[in-house]
C-alpha cells in the first residue's frame, strides 16, 4: 500500500508517494526524488551498522541528510476508516 511522505528540502515542504517495494525507507525516497546519489552514503552506513548499535545508525543518518539540506522527513498518518466505511 503507497504512503505519503511529507518533507523539507531547503527549507520548501514537499510530499511524496512512497511504497516500501521501491525503496528500503523513506530517506531513500527522499534523496533519490531530490536527484542525490547515496552510493557513498549507503557503504558508510553499512558500516556503521556493522560495528555499532541502530541509535548509532540514527545519528548518523539523520546528521547526513541535514547536512544535504532536508528538515523534517515524516510519513503523512494513516486514516482510520470504520469496517465497512469508505473513504470519501
């Protein structure tokens, strides 16, 4: 099921259709709708997830996507629909 991912890229907020066949997570979907390359980005943090814990992984993903220029990236919430309601 597609997902709407709302992000800042230089300080403009923007939203995205986002499905986890595509991409691993959103930051990937993210950088790649913005034209940015995380080849290298990607090696380091396979390292890091090799040698340390995922708050490590954390930190690190998060300071290298302020430092490309992204604020807040967020999954827009769920609508909950009663059973045999449909959205309208």
């Amino acid at each position: 099921m597609a997902r709407t991912i709302i992000y800042e890229y230089k300080n403009e907020e923007k939203t995205l259709t986002f499905s986890y066949q595509t991409h691993r997570n959103i930051h990937e979907a993210v950088a790649e709708a913005e034209g940015i390359d995380l080849t290298e980005y990607l090696k380091m943090e396979q390292q890091i997830e090799a040698v340390s814990d995922t708050k490590a992984v954390r930190n690190y993903r998060d300071n290298h996507f302020k430092k490309l220029g992204f604020g807040k990236i967020t999954l827009m919430q769920k609508e909950n629909h009663g059973v045999g309601k449909k959205p309208m």
